[in-house]
C-alpha cells in the first residue's frame, strides 16, 4: 500500500483555523432555528468522529469498516452510566472514551495481528455486526429499542452551577468539547509518534527497518481513535436523548469513510469539511427518499475516481494553496501485482 | 429433538446455504478475476429481484412456473448489461487503484444502488407469491419440506455445477481462470485480457440479476434486502476462500449448517453464529478453507 504523505498545514494555522470555527459556531443559536442548531451540534460530533477515522486511514493507512462498534459503545457508555448508575456526566464522558479505548484495545491486538488491508476491513466489519447484535439483544441495554428519554446533564462545582439541558447550552458544550478533542487529535499528529505512523503508512517495511515498531504503532492508533471515537460517541447520548443498535450498524461505520473521502483524506481539516457538505446533502435531500444515498454514492464515486484529494484537494488545485505536491494518492508504486 | 425436526432444520439451513451462494457466487468469480471485491454486488442482486417483480406484475402478474424462470433470467439479462454498464464506468477505472479505495468505489455503488430502488420502487415492503408449482410443502415422514427450498436448493446446485464446468472445461472458461492466474503473461499471448475481464464482471453480474429473480419469492422485497445479502456474502466466500467457486459452494453449506445448530443452541440470538465463524475463520485461517485467493 502506498499513498500520499499526510498534508497538514503548520500546525499553528490549524489552531487559528479551529479557533475562529469555534469562535464562530458560538453564534449559530442566535442567527439558525433550533433544528438547525442541532443538526450544527452532530456536525461537531460527527466532525470528531471523521477526524479520529482519518488518523487511522489518512495517516496511518489503515481501513477500518468497524469504527461505529466504538462509536456505539461510547453512547451506550455513557447512557448507562449517567441513567443507571447516576454517575455526574464529565466523569462519564472520560470513562466512555476508557471504554472505547479498552473495546478498540481488545479488537485491534487480534485484528492488526492477523490481517491488513480488506480483510482488515472487513474483519472489522463482522466484529462491528457482532457488537450491533449483541447490543440488540441485550435487555440491560433495551434491546432494539435502545435507551430512550436520555437527560442532559447538569454540571457543578460547589457554587457554580451549570444546567446543560437550558436553552442551547449543551450545544455550547458540545463544541467546547470537540474543540478540546480536535485539537488533542491535531496535537497527535504532531508528535513524534503521528510523524512515525506516516512513514508507516508510507512504507511499512522501510518504518520497520528504521526501527519503528510498525504493529504497535498502528494498535496505539487504532486504540487512540477508538477513544476519541467513543467520546465523540458519548456526546451524542445526551444530544439526540435516544440511543439505539442502529449506531453500531456497519452503515454508520461508513459515515467517517464519507466525511473523510469527500472532504480530503491527506488533509486533516478534510473530516471536517466532509462532514459538513454531507449533512448539507443530507438536508437538502431530507424530503425525497433514496434521493441522499443517489447523490452520496454519486459524490463518493466521483471523489474516488476523478479527484482522489477531495473537496480539499480540489480547492488547493485551484487556489494554489498546497505547500508540498499531493501527488497522486491513488496511483500505486510498483505496477502490475494487480489488475 | 426428532429427526423430522432435524431434517426441517437440514432443509432451512441448506435454503439458506444455496440462496446465500447464488449471490456469493458471481461476487467471488468476479474477485477471483479481477481482484475487486464488490461491495455493490448485493445492490445489483436487489436490483434484479426488484426487476424480476416488476417484470411478472406486468406481464399480468400470474403465479405459472414459466414465467417465473422467464423473470429470472430476464433480471440476469438485465442486470448483465448494467454490469457491462458498470464496467466501463466505474470497474474498469479501479485497475491499479489502492485496494481500500475499491472497497470504498464499490461500496459508493452499493449506495447508488439502494438510492435508485428506493426512488424507482420506494420504501414499502413488496412480497411475490411463489408459482403455484412451488407453492406448499411436502411432509415426508413429519418433515415440512418446502417445495421453493427444494427448487432453492437444486438451482444453487445447478449453478454451481453449471460454473465448474463452464470454468474448467470450456475454452473460454479457462481464459478466465489463465487471466486470473497471470493476466500479464495472457496479455502477452494475445489474448484480450480487456474483453475477457469485461465478459466476466457481464458474468459475475448475471449471476446477481438472476439470484434476485430466483431468490424474489424467498424473502420480502425492501431496499435493505442489498445489504443483508452482501454480508451474508462475504463472510461466505471469506469462509470458503476467496475467488474459490467450490470454495464459496463448501463456505455457504458450512455457515449454513452453523447458523442452523446456533439457533438450536442459542435461539435468542440470530445471525451471532454467522458472524462469530466469520471472524474466528478470518483471524485464524484468512486465506480461507480452501484455495489462495486464486481457484
């Protein structure tokens, strides 16, 4: 497998980038109607969601069609231990991504021993199915009805209380909370160790040589994802009040595919941009049925075939923004293993 | 448990070993060939079934055995030359491209596939009533027999057999098989390799439009119909080897007889069995029961 090197810009462009994103999703209660805020508030979500695939399939260059088994175990998590067990939200977020890092832990020690590439992902895939079955049999967590009537929670220390179920204040926290997340998976990519998983991804073997334990690597990672996957997961708990088995369901693992590859895989603010136009298409085709899986397959196909950059990788053709050349992500090195 | 229920549950888990098969096998042909696996296979065979109902609603909708066999083959017609359609968009374009883009390319296909049947046929539940022929069930010595499993059975036999030999000892069968092996070394012989891959994806494709043709009175139509099945089979040529015809034969007979024992054992868990052997034979033997991901 080889593929293009991971684009990010410097990274003190991407904290200015967040911070004025941030800053200026702050005012979207005041000027859009509550639909649209929540809509606005599973684009964070979903953003988070897209960024922590990408860290495995855009740096790393490994496919996963399982991320939703994390995603659903950090909803459930969290919808568990606030519902039964009355523990206060923050440290029900903190132990939902725990939750996830240990199931992604468990999955990625027997999956990135034994497999790559597509059986990788579809490995993945059954373990996912398996997670969706398992949560929709079982009574503790409501079975294919899931967990309804979810409260949003109240947070305080001592004198200062905040109740976030008021107004659009979960909203705010929701992208205080992405913000924090997105910023300490941009901070990943950063270190030494993200620097380390794209020379993986560019070559493997040569990583190893290099003395790069190439299989602990990619599990750091995978584990690292399912983590903030699973926070991600647990954020969507209180937001939509319901969770259901349909977020462990392989389809939903396909969503950061579509964020990721519709945005720009080699860039990392291409989740993010993905996620965004998804949810635009998903709006605007919300009244005709089968109308948004047309025009998603259609995008998908088109990125895939004709702009393997994406979204991202067509503004930078046009603009002249890229600082390294992209090159061509889909073309393979060595020609002619297959057809 | 007596035997008659033993045989039931024999005859339901071979129903659902052929039916599964019918749709693995033109996955696995065209992945043996061309190295892509399909994730929009399953769409196409939803396609077809979908075709197949119109198809015998127009022409009067009548309940003869002719016509259904005839609304079969015409979904794989059909469904065939989309494939030819597909092919020169879409397949054709993958050659070279990075194995997990493919997956991703097919399975924004798959998309297309469900967006277009639910905006032709819409989200409503269809149900075709088997031809009459087929219609009931023997009860040999206490054992329900339906008489569209058995016809289920024998066409997933037929086809298999039907494939083996066109594959092993037909001229053009082997160019297939040649081309799998070494399509660089074909291509130096001479042989149109473009056409021939061209010809299979027409092949394997048939097979889906005629699985959903012969399979429509098997299960109610709906647009999750292309995902259940596509699943089902993965996990079948996975277990069989894939790109191994034989291998997705054996592979669909064993999850099938695995499923049946896990509902015997488990009955509050559907599908678990599947998945469980799924991913126990993935991680201890990927390449499969059989075969090295050629036939």
């Amino acid at each position: 497998m080889s593929a293009t090197s991971f684009i990010g810009g410097g990274s003190r462009r991407d904290w200015v980038i967040l911070a004025v994103v941030m800053g200026a999703a702050m005012f979207v209660p005041n000027v859009l109607n509550r639909g649209l805020v929540f809509i606005a508030g599973m684009i964070w979500i979903n953003a988070v969601f897209g960024l922590s695939f990408n860290l495995l399939f855009g740096l790393s260059g490994v496919l996963s069609f399982g991320q939703a088994m994390f995603f659903a175990a950090g909803a459930y998590a969290a919808a568990v231990l606030t519902q039964h067990f009355g523990i206060p939200f923050l440290p029900a977020l903190l132990l939902s991504a725990v939750v996830g890092a240990v199931l992604s832990g468990l999955v990625g020690i027997v999956a990135l021993r034994r497999s790559e590439g597509v059986y990788f992902a579809i490995l993945t895939l059954a373990f996912a199915e398996l997670m969706h079955l398992l949560v929709a049999n079982t009574a503790l967590l409501g079975r294919n009805d899931g967990l309804s009537g979810l409260q949003r929670p109240r947070l305080g220390v001592g004198a200062l209380q905040i109740d976030l179920a008021a107004g659009d204040n979960f909203y705010y926290f929701i992208v205080l909370a992405c913000g924090l997340l997105i910023a300490l998976i941009r901070w990943v990519i950063d270190t030494p160790f993200g620097r380390a998983l794209q020379a993986v991804k560019q070559d493997p073997d040569r990583a190893e040589f290099l003395g790069i334990p190439v299989r602990l690597h990619r599990l750091l990672i995978f584990v690292f994802a399912g983590a903030t996957t699973a926070a991600a997961g647990a954020l969507v708990a209180p937001w939509a009040q319901i969770v259901t088995p349909e977020l462990a369901h392989w389809s939903n693992s396909t969503n950061p595919i579509l964020y990721t590859l519709l945005g720009g895989s080699a860039y990392f603010w291409g989740p993010v941009l993905g996620a965004v136009a998804l949810s635009a298409v998903f709006y605007l085709t919300r009244t005709l049925v089968g109308m948004s899986d047309m025009a998603t397959g259609m995008l998908l196909l088109v990125v895939v075939l004709a702009l393997p950059g994406g979204m991202l990788g067509l503004l930078s053709r046009w603009t002249g923004w890229r600082r390294r050349p992209v090159g061509a992500p889909l073309a393979k090195t060595s020609g002619g293993t297959s057809a | 448990m007596q035997a008659a229920d033993i045989a039931t549950l024999l005859v339901n888990s071979l129903t659902w070993a052929m039916a599964t098969f019918l749709v693995a096998a033109g996955l696995t042909l065209v992945f043996g060939t061309l190295h892509i696996l399909n994730f929009s296979h399953g769409g196409f065979f939803m396609i077809g079934a979908y075709a197949a109902y119109s198809l015998t609603n127009s022409l009067g909708g009548s309940t003869s055995m002719a016509l259904y066999l005839f609304g079969a083959l015409a979904a794989g017609v059909l469904v065939a030359l989309l494939g030819i359609v597909i092919d020169r968009l879409v397949l054709r374009r993958l050659a070279g491209v990075e194995d997990a883009y493919v997956l991703i390319a097919t399975y924004a296909l798959l998309l297309v596939c469900e967006g277009s049947t639910k905006l032709i046929w819409g989200l409503n539940y269809h149900t075709v009533a088997p031809p009459v022929a087929l219609d009931g069930a023997w009860m040999p010595l206490n054992a329900v027999v339906p008489k569209l499993s058995v016809f289920i059975i024998a066409a997933g036999a037929v086809v298999f057999v039907l494939l083996e030999f066109f594959l092993n000892r037909t001229g053009p069968g082997r160019l297939v098989k040649a081309i799998a092996a070494d399509p660089w070394m074909a291509r130096l012989l001479g042989i149109n390799v473009r056409l021939v891959y061209t010809a299979t994806v027409a092949i394997g494709f048939a097979l889906a439009g005629l699985a959903g043709g012969l399979l429509v009175s098997n299960q109610s139509l709906s647009p999750t119909l292309a995902s259940a099945f596509v699943i089902q089979a993965f996990g079948v040529i996975i277990i069989g080897g894939m790109g191994s015809i034989a291998g997705a034969f054996v592979g669909s007979i064993l999850l099938g007889l695995i499923d049946a024992v896990g509902q015997w054992v488990m009955p509050g868990l559907p599908g678990l069995p599947f998945f469980i052997a799924m991913t126990l034979i993935l991680l201890l033997r990927p390449q499969g029961l059989m075969g090295k991901g050629k036939y």
